[in-house]
C-alpha cells in the first residue's frame, strides 16, 4: 500500500470509530474527530504529518509496496 493511501485510510479510520464512540460512550469523543480533521487542514499547508511519521516507521509505503 502506498503511503498516502494508508494516511488516508488512518484518517478514515480514526474518524469513523470517534463518530461511533461518541454516539455510544460519551459526546467527548468529538474532540478525536476534530483533532484529525485539524491535522489533516494543516498538513495541506505545511506538508508536516504526524501519520506519515510513524507509518514509515512501521515500514509501510516501503520500496516492496511500490507497483512498477
């Protein structure tokens, strides 16, 4: 998978599980939504990411992922 595709499926991911958790726990859980969203808003700007930090990290978007 590549990178940018796997922030995006993150992104996803951490917003639909605090949308769900905020409809079954607690209206706190809005605050992981907005904190994604706000992340994802200032990396458009700045190019910074957090995500793409720890992904690669984990090796993912690595040069065995890549399609010729």
């Amino acid at each position: 998978m590549k990178l940018e595709n796997a922030i995006r499926a993150l992104a996803g991911t951490m917003i639909l599980t605090s949308l769900a958790l905020a409809h079954y726990v607690s209206p706190n859980w809005l605050w992981l939504t907005a904190f994604v969203g706000a992340n994802l808003f200032q990396s458009a700007f700045t190019g910074f990411c957090p995500a793409e930090t720890i992904l690669k990290k984990l090796g993912v978007g690595g040069s065995c992922c890549t399609k010729s």
